[in-house]
C-alpha cells in the first residue's frame, strides 16, 4: 500500500469581506478523496479562520505534504485572520506567509486558491523549498472557479497524476 498523503486545508473567510464558499469547496474535496478510487490515498485536516501564528502552528503539528489555502487575496497579500477579532482581516505578504514553512520538510505542494496568489507564490517559492506552489494567474477568481479547479486537482491526483500534471 502506498503511504498516505496528508492534506492541510487552511480557510479564512473575515466576515467583513465577499464571503467565499469555503463548505462547498470542501465537500467536494472530501467527496473526491473519499471516493472508492481515492481511498486511504489522502488524510485532510482543516483548520477554519485560520490566523497568522495558527497556519505556522498546524504546518509543524500536522506535517503535511498538501497545504491548501482558501480565502481571500489582494495585491498586499494573502488575507488571514486576527486570532483575537475573526472579523478582522490581516494582508500577509508571500515572504511573512512563507516564514511560516521555513522548517516545514513535509510540504511538496503549496495550493493558494485565492485572488492575487500569483505574486505571492513567486515570493513563497523564493523562500520556502517546496516541489510546488500552485496559484491563481488571474487578479479575480470566482468561488465557482476556485471549487472547480479544487476539485479536478484532487480527481487527478487520486487518478495518480503529480502535481505538475
């Protein structure tokens, strides 16, 4: 038997902001993972209204190879959460998010399923030594996007394909 890929999925959604549609991204990744064709390939752990030191914290904690992101993004950063008001959103840049991986030897694959990710992966992957960061090309990406492209990512991957593919 294979060994079993361990999946974080991080969600911030502020209440203050667009909301995201966080649950449906994430029914229809638990429904591809534990489909007959994926089984006990994948163990997915979530964290919702992540905060800054949480991400760091569950990273170390779960050793993940999969971090998956979703939430918001803008041109200053990814968007994550003030531990002590939920409502407030905190932009953090792609260097500061990606200090949060600097002893995070499991990760192989980083997933930013958010608005302006492009930048910010450039910024991760010049500090963070992972296989791959998968991010958003366009400024704007629709919930319906996000979820689509989510699922077909986790389909291919129980069919076998890497990352790259």
């Amino acid at each position: 038997m294979a060994e079993t890929r361990k999946i974080l999925i991080l969600s911030a959604n502020a209440r203050c902001m667009e909301p995201i549609d966080s649950n449906t991204e994430l029914t229809e990744i638990k429904n591809k993972l534990y489909h007959s064709a994926c089984d006990e390939k994948f163990e997915m752990n979530v964290t919702p209204a992540v905060g800054y030191h949480q991400v760091g914290v569950d990273v170390w904690a779960d050793k993940p190879q999969i971090v998956h992101f979703i939430g918001h993004g803008e041109q200053g950063g990814l968007i994550l959460l003030d531990e002590r008001n939920q409502d407030k959103p905190i932009p953090v840049s792609g260097e500061k998010f990606a200090a949060l991986f600097k002893d995070a030897n499991s990760v192989e694959c980083i997933l930013l399923n958010a608005c302006y990710s492009e930048e910010q992966a450039e910024q991760i992957f010049k500090h963070v030594n992972v296989n791959c960061i998968i991010a958003t090309a366009e400024k704007l990406i629709s919930n319906e996007a996000a979820v689509r492209f989510a699922k077909e990512f986790y389909q291919k991957l129980c069919e076998g394909q890497d990352y790259d593919e």
